[in-house]
C-alpha cells in the first residue's frame, strides 16, 4: 500500500489515535456531487465546506445549509478577502444564523482583488464588532510557512488571531516531525488554543490534481508546489496515497495532553467513501484489548 508505514504503536498512542478518529470533521469542496459525497458520511458528522473564488462565498454558505438541513454540523471557510463590505457580512451573518450554523473557519483567502477585508484577522475584528452567532471561530496554522506570506508576520498575525478563536487547524502538511515542532513552537509562545491537526484522506493522484485544477483553489496549488517530490513520486506510483504512516508519526503527540491535539481535520478531496473506508478499518486496527 502506497506509503503505508508499520510503526510500533504503545497502547496509549493507539488509544489516542482512535479517540481523534472517531469523529473528525470531514472537509468537503463545494462541487456537484457534495450532497451524494456527505450521505456517505456517519449521520451527524461535522463537516467542513471549502470556499473559492471560482466558486463564490456563496455556494459555500448555501451547501452548509443544506447540510444543516440533513442533520449534519456544518462549517463554512468563511473567506475574508471575498466579502465586499460590512454589509455583506452583515448580510452572510444573518444567514449564517438562519442556518444554524455556530462553527465557522475564518481564512484570508485567495481572491486577488479583496473587499473591506484583507485578511482574516481584519475580518474577525469586524465580526467581533458587530457580533455573530458563532460559539466556535477556527483559525489556520501553517506547519511548512505560507507560500507567500514570511514567517514572521505569518506568526505574528497567528498571536492575534489566536485572542479571536476558539481553536485552529494546521494545512496540509505529510511530515509529522513538522506539525509536531510548529506545535511545540506555539506553546512556548503562549498560545494554549486546541488544535485540529490537518489529514489529507485516502487520495487518488490524478484525482486531487483534477480537483485543485477544477476549482482553482490556489492553498492546493501551493501545497503541490512545495511538496513537489512527494506529489511526483505519488504521480508516478499510480496508487493511492492513506495517511497511515503520518498517523503513527503523529501518535506521541497525539497523545501527549501537553500537546493539545483534540481532532483532526479530514481532506477528503470529496472521495469521501475511500477515506471513509480507510477510517473504519484504521480503527478497527487500532483496537486497543481491554484489561479484565
């Protein structure tokens, strides 16, 4: 199996491990087949909605009402820079409560021309301003850095961001020495939010780099760029990718409290029954024996 790695798990680290896989949030794009993608999913399940340029604040904020409608925890990217102006955040809002919803993420985003909002920290103090019906706000981590934003300033928007949220979510990333040292790096800094480590799910190649081409979401873009060995040799292996090895990798964190890690945050690349599958039956391997 492609990229599958067997480590020695201690009975602990396993028990960590299916604890934040019993119930992770699932993240979905907003494409045709969402609706049909999501009755694959456990009933009940928190289900994160990407936003895009190409596709419009919009369309993500209407398919989370439609998941609210099926009985699903819907969380909408809600993108800074493509809400125009006060009054259309106003206006997203009030949808937003009519819906249901109380979990949003807030990103920058990637539209090229922003609004009144240039970023997510300016957009959250607006929200805090006006006040909105959210009782959890997550905010992004970058364990391998931005593409185009410094270390530096990337940070330090994370510190104040940090006094606006109720948890964030680290991207894309395949190394787990990565997330673990990004977030070891976050608590000596003082910033004690729980995290939701990212998790790519069970991936076809051509269909991942189909996705990112279809709905021109430029964080894929990046995350391809800058793991161009790990996509080319993915390409050229025609398997699929399972997160397997980056899971065990994680394992001590996981399990550490100090850490903090409390989920995991699933791409699923909306090929939701694969990496539904794939979670099943990691669980069912990761049964840990029960002492009589």
């Amino acid at each position: 199996m492609l990229f599958r790695r067997r480590r020695s798990l201690s009975e602990s680290q396993a028990a960590a491990l299916a604890r934040v896989l019993q119930a992770p949030t699932f993240e979905l794009i907003p494409l045709r087949n969402s609706l049909d993608q999501a009755a694959l999913l456990p009933p009940g399940a928190t289900v994160s909605v990407t936003t895009s340029p190409a596709k419009g604040i919009e369309a993500t904020i209407a398919l989370c009402e439609q998941l609210q409608a099926h009985g699903f925890r819907a969380v909408p990217h809600v993108s800074a820079r493509m809400i125009r102006d006060r009054a259309h955040l106003s206006d997203l809002i009030a949808w937003l409560e009519g819906t249901g919803v109380d979990r949003a993420f807030i990103v920058g985003g990637d539209a090229k021309e922003p609004g009144a909002y240039p970023d997510g920290l300016a957009l959250l103090r607006e929200m805090a301003e006006i006040g909105h019906p959210l009782g959890e706000i997550g905010i992004p981590g970058y364990p391998q850095g931005h593409a185009f934003i410094a270390d530096g300033p990337l940070l330090d928007a994370l510190r104040a961001k940090a006094a606006f949220a109720s948890y964030m979510t680290t991207q894309l990333c395949f190394d787990p020495g990565a997330i673990g040292r990004w977030i070891a790096a976050r608590r000596a800094e003082g910033i004690s939010l729980p995290v939701h480590v990212g998790v790519p799910g069970v991936a076809e190649p051509q269909k991942l780099l189909a996705i990112a081409a279809r709905i021109g979401v430029a964080d894929t873009h990046r995350f391809l760029v800058k793991n161009v060995r790990f996509v080319t040799r993915l390409v050229r292996s025609g398997g699929f990718y399972r997160p397997d090895g980056l899971l065990e990798g994680l394992a001590p964190h996981v399990a550490d409290p100090a850490v903090g890690i409390v989920s995991l945050h699933m791409y699923t690349f909306n090929a939701v029954e694969a990496t539904e599958a794939w979670r099943r039956a990691y669980l069912e391997r990761l049964r840990v024996p029960t002492t009589v």
